[in-house]
C-alpha cells in the first residue's frame, strides 16, 4: 500500500500487492472460531493503510474502535486505553480487574447501540504496556469483542497478546516487503503511465520492498528531476538517495527507540558499512551488534569476509547525514585502530573492495588526505564497479604529477558515463594523437585510454578508415611507451590482439564479414586469461563480435557458446570488462531471440535485473527493449509496447549500444498491430529523422519494421517493395539474419512472392523460432491450407502467436477462395479464440477474411436474448416472428461461428466481439 496515494481517473488503484492479505485478514475477522486477527510488518509496510482497506469492506458488519501505541503513552500503566476508562476512579486503575470491567461496560454499551458487532483497533501495539496487553488479551479470550492488531515484529511487551496467535484464538498474518513486480504496478499505478523495468528494480532495491520508502524515493525523485517523464513513460536518469524528510523522520524515530549503545552501533556500521562483524563489535561491543541483528535491524553481507551492513538500505544515507563531522571523525579513528588489515581493490571478496572504497570516501569527507597512488587505484575500481560519480570524485583528487595522467582517464571515462562528453574529451587530450608521444606513462593508463577514446568517438559512429587509424595510433604509442620506459621498443603482445580487435571491428564497418569472422576466429582460440586485464577483455569482445557474425549465419548454437563465454568472463574476472556487459548482453541476447529460445532469454534479463543500481540506469535502456522484443516475438504486442515506451524514452537520454533505431521500429510495427496509429506515426517519424548508427544487421531491420508500420498506417503500394528491396540488401550485404526478419515481415503485409526465400533462409538457421517459419513459408509458397494449419500448430509450440495467426489468416482466405465456407467459418472461430494469446491484436490487421463473414444486426440481437435464457419461443413473441423464421436465423448464426450447439454459443460468440453489443453493430 502506498499510503496517501490518491486514485484518480486512470489510475491503479491504492493498494498493490496486498489482495491476498486483505482477503485473509478480512475474512478471519469474520470466522466465528476466532478472536480476530494480528497483522505483523516492519514500519512503512502498509499496516495502517491495509487495516482502512479491511475496515471499508467490513462497513456495516462491524463498529470499530481504535488504540493507538506509542512510546510516551507506553510509559505509563493503562495509558493507551485511557479514552475508555473515563469512568474509573483512581482506586479502579490499581486493580487490573477492575479496569477489565470498566472496558467491558464501555464495549457492551457500544454493541447495545451500535449496528456490528464491536471490533477494537490496535495500531502500533508494538508500543502498549504490559498492564495494557494484559487487558486486551482478557478482553479477546472473553470473545465480547474482535482484535485487529497492527504490530511491528520484536514487540517487547505484548508475548501474552501474541500468545493467543500461537493458540489458534487469532490469525497471524505477516506482512513482508512487497515483491519486485508489486513494487512495479506499484509505481506504474502512482506515476500514472508505463515504467521502465530497471527504474522499478532500483526502487525495489533501494526501498527494500517497503511501501513508505518507495513513495518517498518516488516523491523525491520526481522532484529533483531524477525520475524522467518522456510521451507519458517514466525512468529513472540517475540514482536516488533516501534523503526524503518522511524517511529521516522514520529513522530519528527508530533511532529513539534503541539503547545509546545501539545508536553508536548504527552509526558505526552507517559510515563504514559493510564492515567485519568482529571490527564492528570490538568498536561497539558485542552486545548491541547481536541485539541489533536479532531484531532485523542488520543483516550479514553474501561471501568469505563476514561483513555486516544496515539491512534497510536507505537507512545508512540518512544517519550518516546525522552524524556531526567531528563524531564522524572520531568514529573513523576507532575503526582504523581495529582494522586487521587494509585490503584494496585487489581483494577477492567483492564486499571488502567495496568497504574499502567506502572507508577512501569517508576519509575525503573527513578533509583526511590519502596518497595519490592510493587515489588513483580506488578511482579505476570505482569506474569498473559503475561508481562513476565516485571515481570522478577520486579522480579530481589526485594532484601528484607521476599519476596525474593516469587520473584524467580515469575521470574521463567516468564523466562519459554521467553525460560529460566534452570534458571528458579535454581530459583525454594528448593520450592518443597520431604522430605523438602519449602523455601516458604505463601500459594500463594507455590501455585505459584507448578504451575511453573509443567509446567516447563511437557515440558518433567510427567508420573504417577512424577505426584503423586508431589501432595504428595504439601500437605506435606503445612502442613509444616501451623504448621510453627502457623495453625492446615494441608493443606488447596484448596491445597487438587489442588492435586487431579494432581492425575487425573496421572490416565490419566496411561489410567484410568472412574475413572479419576468420580472424576473430583467431583470437578465441588463445587460451581464456585467468585475470582481468587487456588479455581477458579482448578474449571477451572477441567471443561477443564472433557471436554476432554467426547470429547473421544462422548458425545459434555456437554463437551463443561464443557469447556464453564473453559473459561469463565479464562475470568471472569484471574489472575491466564491465564496461563491455551491455554490448555482450546485446550479442547473446540477439542469439536467443533468433533461435527461439525465449524462456532462456526471459531467465537472462530477469537475471540482469538484479544487478547493482548503477549498472541497471545505465543499462535500463537496452534491458527494457529486449524484454519489449521478447515480448512482441511471442505475439504479445501490447505487453512488448509497455516495455518499449519508458525504453524508448530512456534511450534518448543513454544508449550505449545504439539501439534507438531498433526500438523506434519495432515500437512503430507493435503499435499499428494493435492498432495505435499516433503511436505509428510518432515513431515512424522519429526514425526517418535518425542517420544510420549502431548495428548494420539491427538499423536494416529498423528500416524494414518502420515500413511494415506504414503498410496498415498509411497503405501504399510502394510498401512491399519497399520492404523487398531491405531485404535484398540484407542478402547482398550477407546479413542472414536481418534479412530473415525482414522476409517474415514482407509475408506480413501480404507480399507472399518471398515465401519461398523466406523458407530457404530459415532452413539454414538453427532454433525455434526458425522451424516456425519454414513451416509458414513452405505452407504459403505450397498454398495448401492443410500445411497452413499445420504450420499454426508448430509456430505455437514454438510460442510464435503472431505467426500462428497469420498461417490460420492464410488458411481462411484460401478457403474463401474456393469456397468451403464451413471450413473457412470454422477457421475463423479458431483464429478469434487466439485473440486471447494476443492480447488484443487488431485482427482485422492480421486477416482481413475475419470480416468477410458477419453478424447482422438482427442476428446480434437474437444472441444477446439467447445468452439471456431466452428460447427460439420468446425470441419469436420478442420480434412478432414465427418460430421457425428465428429457427433458421438461429441455423445461420451457428453456422458463421462455426458451432452446432447452444452450449458452445456465449464463448464463440464472445470471440467475435468481446466487450460489444447488439447497439453496436448494424
């Protein structure tokens, strides 16, 4: 529940993730067995919003009274039921009996006048005095009245209250954090508008699944513009932190609660978290770090290192913003004085490198001042983890001139990540000028350099003769580097592999696939490196280029053992290689859609959504078109189009891999489908503005779908043309697998002369979704509709909708044709049943022989009585015709829904039309 949230036309409703509790709840409340119901969950779950939910069902049934707990009224005996002791007099509250009878005269009064029966709720029952609970728990097991209990967990003093749970006398229902998908319709339902996967993911990260929390970090977000509103789609441009007056206010209230040692211990663990369990509790003492993990308060961190961290994570935002500078100091002291070491960047355990990194940003913000060796390592760790506002914040803070060069790259590279082309293009300045000794003084800051450059000038497009001149420049300027740091003069081996990589990526820019796919051919087959480094990273490119060279062959299974391996040495080694995890992810993932292996990819993506924060905004992009593509392969097209929207808009602002185009068009084609022709139009335009970029294979395909859009958008004879001539130039150009789709797409607005190429292309791929289409277009090229058919029937194994409608359409006009009218109408009740698969295509679209055959005006009318209980008797009398006049109209309609009884009327019927009525046809 997101409380205060305010429906409103078109917006989802106020409570998301929570039917299933709100049923429970509310129907034990009403179970005569029971006493009522305890609802446990941490604060900011939703308790109090979810108690309103079961009260407004119950309105009526019952007559609530409430209670509520808090830390003042919990200090004093009786003080929470003090509005109903105002009859007793101050000997009464010395007897606990005596205050039971008072209470009870109070709620048998209320039952007497009331219309339900007497519900009492006790919100934040965390907080009641034993005196009080004693009282309550003598007041259920009375069964004079009904419990509704909101508590957090860990409550102290109410085990005997909690006991009747135990006992069966109430229901106990735990309210835990929301799950991702309810943290999503959570925040498309505030937002009003589709959201970008990734975006919710973050927010489900950082709210650790808690509705309060997450309305805050929306609040916050979209008032500081870090929530991005594009064509009515959200996305977050930036991380959020949890500084939001609700949650500091939350955290100062939790912090009262604990004891002086408990605070000092959260405010430890804040400022240097993730921290080992032993320093922690040799700093605070081991007592409030076990107090503080019973209660849930902390958690431990995954690996061999034993560290500990707050488990909410925009808990430590908030009270390092409350810890004075000076204390802040103090505390660091301590810890350093405990450290048993100092491990860095170069430690196995992710979390130590990550603690370390925290402790070289706490010391900057204590003024400590850190060696410029030291600096400059944490800056190219934070730039490989994605902490590219800490790296550039490392970075600017090197001031000694033997690391200085080496820190310029470094910002640079972080600066391109958050949007500073330009600056980062001055900083890199003199690294990497033909002709020139580079500014660099060691193989990894040139290393480090040529990578910045490169993506740096590819966000333009680097065509052939830029990237051989580069890789030219590359091997100059190490050999330089060499004679100068007194080598043989000669480039290493390393660097070498690292500029072929750059030349094949040129005899691509250039068209020459075979000879680009025999050297890369070449590289993957040096043994794979066992560190991260120019040796791992240009294994890893390697095996993702060779990938998409053999995606375009058709050849599946060894482009996805190739793009298998560049992302499990990304994985395994990272470092360097992180920055190349999209455009590996790009490879596999284009690998997996051709081959039809959607379960695989839909594993993959949902797999990348739990990746850290950073990487999920910088990538939210391209993980959101892929499941926008998963999606619309499958024939789900307006599901596709609710990730391509918020996908769509943020790849205008981050697109590192150039999928912009791609997105335009497939959005585009999805949205004339389902009939959204603004849509179509939006994006068709959007497309033609753009100047060829990225992947030759994916801008073709672009095209093709951009064009496919405007055959029902705006229909013209050129289309299909059109569309052959992309087609032709995927062929020529040796581009298989573009041309495939582009040939899918021709049969899809009707030019069925290219069935026969489109079976002979995907006979030469591997896969599903392959075999689906060769036994499409082997069915249309035979014009047999029995192959047609059973052509539908593989293309749904394959989970190929769309395609199974489109044979069965064939099928149907086929039959019209030659006129079998039965078979044809019994076609078309099979092809309105798979509407549902579709999830709303515009059939007309997709078959145009759906409409030959329809229901009149009066035969609409004669279903609509019929689906009534009506019989042919009373719909004679109804329209003052003869029985057997409706008889035969009665003939006619089960005939055009291809039925032979009444029995299977209300479903063929409603197959036709869902959601129509007689009023709306003629």
């Amino acid at each position: 529940m997101i409380p205060g949230a305010i429906p409103g036309p078109g917006r989802a409703p106020a409570l998301f993730g929570r039917d299933r509790e709100l049923a429970e709840i509310t129907s034990r409340l009403l179970e005569p067995g029971l006493r009522g119901a305890v609802v446990i969950g941490e604060g900011g779950m939703g308790k109090s919003a979810l108690a309103d939910q079961v009260l407004e069902r119950l309105n009526g049934i019952v007559t609530p009274s409430f209670i509520h707990g808090s830390p003042v009224l919990s200090r004093l005996p009786y003080g929470v039921l003090s509005a109903y002791l105002e009859t007793a007099g101050p000997e009464d509250m010395e007897s606990p009996l005596a205050v039971l009878r008072t209470i009870r005269r109070h709620f048998r009064k209320l039952s007497e006048v009331g219309s339900g029966q007497p519900l009492l709720v006790i919100d934040d029952a965390q907080f009641l005095d034993e005196a009080s609970a004693h009282v309550v728990t003598q007041l259920a097991m009375s069964g004079e009245l009904r419990l509704l209990i909101l508590a957090q967990p860990r409550a102290r003093h109410i085990h005997e209250l909690l006991s009747l749970a135990r006992d069966g006398l109430l229901a106990r229902i735990d309210l835990g954090a929301l799950s991702r998908d309810a943290v999503h319709e959570v925040c498309e339902g505030v937002l009003d508008g589709p959201v970008l996967r990734a975006s919710s993911a973050v927010l489900a990260t950082l709210s650790g699944g808690n509705p309060l929390y997450l309305k805050a970090l929306l609040a916050q977000s979209r008032r500081l513009g870090h929530l991005a509103e594009g064509n009515g789609a959200w996305f977050l441009r930036r991380e959020p932190d949890g500084l939001d007056s609700a949650v500091i206010d939350r955290v100062k209230s939790q912090l009262l609660t604990r004891s002086p040692e408990e605070r000092d211990t959260l405010e430890t663990l804040a400022l240097a978290q993730p921290l080992q369990r032993s320093v922690l509790a040799a700093v605070c003492g081991p007592a409030p770090v076990h107090a503080l993990l019973a209660d849930g308060i902390l958690c431990a961190v995954q690996g061999p290192a034993e560290m500990l961290r707050l488990a909410q994570p925009l808990h430590a935002d908030v009270i390092r913003s409350l810890v004075p500078a000076v204390r802040s100091a103090a505390i660091r002291t301590k810890v350093l004085d405990c450290l048993p070491d100092r491990e860095g960047a170069e430690a196995g355990d992710p979390s130590v490198k990550t603690a370390w990194l925290r402790r070289l940003e706490w010391a900057l913000d204590c003024g400590e001042g850190i060696p410029d060796a030291e600096l400059l390592q944490a800056a190219r760790a934070a730039n490989d983890d994605g902490q590219w506002p800490l790296a550039v914040r490392f970075g600017s803070a090197v001031r000694d001139g033997s690391c200085l060069a080496a820190a310029r790259v470094e910002t640079a590279a972080a600066l391109m990540e958050t949007g500073g082309f330009a600056q980062a293009g001055d900083l890199l300045e003199g690294m990497l000028e033909p002709g020139q000794p580079t500014l660099a003084q060691d193989e990894e800051t040139l290393t480090r350099a040529v990578l910045a450059t490169v993506r740096l000038d590819n966000r333009s497009g680097l065509n052939e003769g830029e990237l051989m001149a580069l890789a030219s420049t590359w091997v100059a300027a190490a050999g330089e580097l060499s004679a100068r740091l007194g080598g043989t003069g000669k480039p290493p081996a390393s660097v070498e592999d690292g500029a072929e990589v750059l030349r094949v990526l040129a005899l691509m820019a250039a068209g020459n696939y075979p000879e680009a796919r025999d050297r890369l051919t070449e590289l993957t087959k040096a043994p794979q490196p066992q560190a991260s480094g120019l040796p791992a990273l240009v294994a890893a490119v390697s095996h993702g280029l060779l990938a998409e060279l053999l995606v375009s062959e058709g050849r599946i299974s060894s482009a996805l053992v190739h793009s298998g391996t560049a992302l499990d040495l990304i994985k395994r080694l990272g470092g360097l290689l992180q920055a190349y995890c999209g455009a590996m992810l790009v490879r596999h993932a284009q690998a997996l859609l051709h081959g039809g292996r959607f379960s695989e990819l839909e594993r993959v993506l949902a797999a990348k959504l739990e990746g850290t924060t950073k990487h999920l905004i910088a990538h939210g992009g391209t993980l959101g078109v892929f499941e926008g593509a998963l999606e619309i392969h499958q024939g789900r097209l307006r599901e596709g189009l609710q990730s391509l929207h918020p996908a769509v808009e943020a790849l205008r602002i981050s697109d590192p891999e150039k999928l912009l185009p791609y997105a335009l068009g497939l959005a585009g084609y999805a949205s004339t489908v389902v009939g959204d022709q603004d849509q179509t139009a939006r994006y068709a335009k959007e497309l033609s503005s753009l100047a060829s970029t990225g992947s030759r294979p994916l801008w073709l395909v672009s095209q093709a779908y951009a064009a496919a859009a405007l055959a029902s958008s705006e229909p013209d004879a050129r289309v299909p043309a059109t569309l052959a001539e992309i087609a032709e130039q995927a062929r020529t150009e040796g581009l298989l697998a573009a041309e495939k789709d582009i040939l899918a797409l021709c049969l899809a607005v009707g030019d069925l002369s290219q069935a026969s190429r489109l079976q002979e292309v995907s006979a030469a791929f591997e896969g599903g979704e392959a075999q689906a289409l060769n036994a499409y277009a082997g069915a249309v090229a035979s014009g047999n509709p029995d192959l047609m058919v059973a052509a539908a029937d593989e293309a749904v194994r394959h989970r190929k909708y769309l395609l199974a409608v489109e044979s069965i359409g064939h099928a149907i006009r086929f039959y019209g044709t030659h006129g079998n009218l039965r078979r044809q109408r019994a076609l078309i009740q099979q092809l309105r049943r798979r509407r549902g698969e579709l999830a709303g295509v515009t059939v007309s679209y997709l078959s145009p022989s759906l409409h030959l055959v329809r229901l009149t005006r009066r035969e609409h009318e004669i279903v609509d009585l019929l689906l009534a209980g009506a019989s042919t008797r009373d719909v004679a009398a109804h329209f003052t015709l003869s029985q057997r006049t409706v008889e035969g109209h009665v003939y006619r309609i089960y005939v055009k829904l291809g039925i032979s009884r009444r029995a299977d009327l209300e479903a063929a019927y409603r197959a036709l039309e869902p959601g129509t009525s007689s009023a709306a046809h003629e």
